[in-house]
C-alpha cells in the first residue's frame, strides 16, 4: 500500500472520529477502518465514554474478514483494564489483523506505547506517524485533560473592528453576524463547561445553551461571589447544570435561602454530585433546586485552582464567555490555551465604549501575548481568528 493511500484512508478515520464531537468526553474522539484487497472492510468511530471503541467496533463487523486486514486507526489502540471496556489490543491480536496504521501516540500514562509495544509482541506490525498532527489538534483537550488533569481552555471574544465589545451603556447585541454565532453555538456543544461570571450574566440574562440540532448544552459555571444572580435567570431555571463558584461566609446558609436551600448544599466534588457530564446515560428530570452545585473559595479566586476543581470532576475542557475583567484574569492567570477572537465590520467608536480584555497588569508591545499557529477564516460577514496563546 503506498503513502498517498494510507493519508487517504487516515483522512477518512479522521472524519469518521469527528462525527462525535462534544460526545466522548472524558474519552476522545477516535475513528477507525478496516482495509483489505482493496477494499474498506467496515469503518466506525467512538461514540460515547462507556460504549465501545471504534476498532472493536470495526473487528466486529468484519467478523472473519479481518485477519490479515490493515487496521487504521486514529489513536494508539489501548491496553490497560482499568476502565469499562476491555482493551483494545487483545481483540486486535484475536482478529488476525496484519498491520496497524496508527496517527498519534495515547498521551494516557495507562497506554502511551504500551498498546503499540503490545502489538508488535504479537507479530502485528505498526506503523506510527500518519497525520499525526492533525489527530493531536482534533483531541486536543482530550491531551491537556489526560496529561495535567485540568481542562483544556478556549476564550471567545466577539468585538467591532474598533475592537469594542459594547457601548459604554453596556449593549452588545448583536456585535457579529448569524454565522458567528452559529459557530460558537457548535463550540458549546463540544466542550464540557461554559465559564463566564456574574455580571455579564446579570446583563445579558443568556442561557449559554447550544441551539446545534443533535448537539448537547455544556455545563455552565459562573463566578457569583456574593450569590448575586437573580433566581428567575435562565442558568438557575433551565437545564443543564450550574455550578456556582463563590465566597465562603460563615452566613452563607442565610445567603442562599433564595435559591430555595434549607439545608448546607453539598460542595461540588461530593458523593451525592452525578456523574461527570458526557458520563450519564440520561439525565435526571430537571429541578432548578437539584442541578445547581457549589464551589466555595477564600479571598481572591484563583483560576489556576478552579481549573484544577473542575479537572478532579471530569471536566476535560472549557469555554470562558464573559466581559472584559474576566477575559484579562483569564488570560493573565495563565489558563487560556485557545483563543478565538470574531471581529465584525463594524465601528462602535466612543471612548467609554468597551474593550475586550481588562486585565490588572499589562505587558509591553514587545513582551505582549503572542498568538501562534493562528488561522483566519471568514464566517458569514465577519473575520475570525484562532490561535493558541504562546509567551
């Protein structure tokens, strides 16, 4: 088999893992195919944390077919037995299969070679290597969770080409087009958690749900130190869960009577707390009283630390939607691995208008944040541009 047909049927994997986007979490997005005299055997990919894996699922459509087949697959295949499938080597090593393609190393300390190693032992032969890159980006949360338990971090800025995110009245909608929006609806629904805080949630009142059909609504966590946020806004009356992350007090039993509490809530982390999201197979019937949990912290929030809270639950990755202050504590407080900046062609003008980020300290020109592998692409009548965030 030559080069150019192993990139073709790597591409196709890749495809095939994107296809569940936003429903594997913790776990990552994985496609797989089986090929043979020409021809595609069975392809499929991972659906959901739990379910199988997309080279058992190939091996059990091919049934007899796959000995002596090459498998591809976007991930190393894993070999450990502490999780609830079984690994993915042994049904490998059973089916006969001849060769393994394989796109990038596990990062899971649990597997990280040790599958590969398994393979070879077995007389598989392997290959490693194929669209690495481009498999490393499309699980890229996926490798920040796994490696650092915390969560991998995009900031979402929407803002004029004057580079205002409101007026000085504090309007905003709607800065960008459709499409925009549409785009960050697609984002929210492939990543685990939304966080913003309690003033932009006091202006806007959003819910910060997805509106992508089939998609799923992310976690939302809002910064409400003193528990400010009236009881009849959408992220304490709709689905899905709400976390709050606010002060302790030695009164805070008097503090959240209005959210409808009679006794201590449980802290986030707890026993009594469901499953990581993406981890269930059906969520509980909705009660605004039930779904809200807490995150207690003393003086000044540390972001670095709520990062780590959240990482301990199985949150693998983040969404930051606020106003200026939080954007600037995000970015200062080191969290932010992604950006995505959407600027519209529009000019607001107005000294007391906003800007996008209000961080306490500032660096020089030569010493600011520096973007990289940053892409820029249009969307509908907007510019945006994504990149990762450097020294």
């Amino acid at each position: 088999m030559n080069d150019e047909m192993k990139l073709h049927l790597m591409k196709r994997c890749l495809t095939l893992a994107v296809k569940a986007r936003g429903q594997t979490s913790p776990n990552p997005m994985v496609g797989a195919l089986l090929y043979k005299d020409g021809k595609v055997l069975a392809e499929d990919y991972h659906k959901k944390a739990g379910t199988p894996h997309a080279e058992a699922l190939v091996l059990e459509q091919a049934g007899q077919e796959a000995r002596d087949a090459t498998l591809f697959v976007t991930l190393e295949p894993c070999c450990h037995k502490d999780k609830r499938t079984p690994p993915c080597t042994d049904a490998i090593i059973r089916a006969g299969v001849r060769e393994v393609v394989i796109a990038m190393q596990d990062p899971n300390p649990a597997v990280a070679g040790k599958g590969i190693e398994a393979l070879n032992n077995a007389g598989i032969t392997t290959q490693l290597g194929i669209m690495q890159e481009k498999a490393m980006r499309l699980n890229e949360a996926y490798i920040k969770y796994i490696t650092t338990r915390t969560p991998f971090v995009i900031l979402k800025v929407a803002m004029t080409l004057d580079g205002k995110i409101a007026t000085p009245d504090g309007k905003s909608k709607w800065i960008t087009c459709e499409a925009s929006r549409r785009v960050v609806h697609q984002v929210r629904a492939s990543v685990d958690a939304v966080l913003s805080a309690v003033g932009t949630v006091k202006a806007d009142n959003p819910g910060f749900k997805s509106t992508i059909r089939g998609g799923r609504s992310p976690m939302r966590v809002i910064i409400d130190p003193a528990l400010d946020i009236p009881e009849d806004f959408n992220v304490l009356k709709t689905p899905p869960e709400t976390i709050l992350v606010t002060k302790k007090c030695d009164t805070y039993i008097d503090q959240l009577a209005p959210y409808g509490q009679t006794d201590q809530p449980a802290p986030y982390g707890q026993t009594d707390q469901p499953a990581p999201y993406g981890q269930t197979d059906q969520l509980a019937p909705y009660s605004r009283w039930d779904a809200l949990k807490y995150i207690y912290y003393d003086g000044e929030l540390d972001l670095q630390w709520l990062m780590r809270e959240l990482g301990k639950t199985g949150v693998t990755s983040v969404m930051v939607e606020g106003g200026a202050s939080l954007t600037g504590y995000a970015i200062e407080a080191g969290i932010v691995d992604k950006v995505m900046f959407f600027i519209a062609p529009k000019i607001v003008g107005g000294k007391g208008s906003l800007s996008p980020v209000a961080s306490k300290t500032f660096r020089s020109v030569n010493e600011a944040y520096g973007i990289v592998d940053m892409t820029v692409r249009k969307i509908g009548c907007d510019i945006l541009i994504e990149g990762y965030i450097g020294q």
